[in-house]
C-alpha cells in the first residue's frame, strides 16, 4: 500500500467530515501544527504516526480504521 497521497486523502476526509471547520481551526482543536498539516496535504511533507493518531482522533476512530478509509479511498482513486 502506498501511503504518498495520504495528505490528499486527509484534506478529503477533513472537507467531508468537517466542512464548515477550516484548516487552521482543524490543526488548533487537534494539537497539531496548521503548517505541518498544510504541508502533509499539499503533499510536501510525509505524515508521522504520531500526526495520524491525532487525526483519527479527531474523528472519534481508531488509527487501523483511518487507515481502512484511506486503503479505500486509495483503490478507489486508480479505478
């Protein structure tokens, strides 16, 4: 599984879960960085684990279920 496009995936997600919460609001109620999760979804920079498992829990899921969405969201890309 390739995981390069995950920061497409999260701005995706992030649009459709929250779309009335903006990038900068997203990154201060979660403790991460607005920059670093800028950078991850223009796909500058690779996600840590760490970033994941804040962002899932963001989304009130585990880290294995995120990453479930995103395997989908991936195969679904190359269709």
């Amino acid at each position: 599984m390739q995981y390069k496009n995950f920061g497409k995936f999260l701005r995706y997600k992030r649009k459709k879960d929250m779309p009335l919460k903006s990038l900068n609001n997203f990154a201060f109620d979660n403790n991460i960085e607005p920059a670093l999760l800028s950078r991850v979804e223009n796909l500058k920079q690779d996600i840590k684990l760490s970033v994941i498992e804040k962002v899932a829990s963001a989304f009130n899921i585990k880290v294995s279920e995120l990453m479930k969405e995103y395997e989908d969201y991936y195969i679904n890309s190359l269709k």
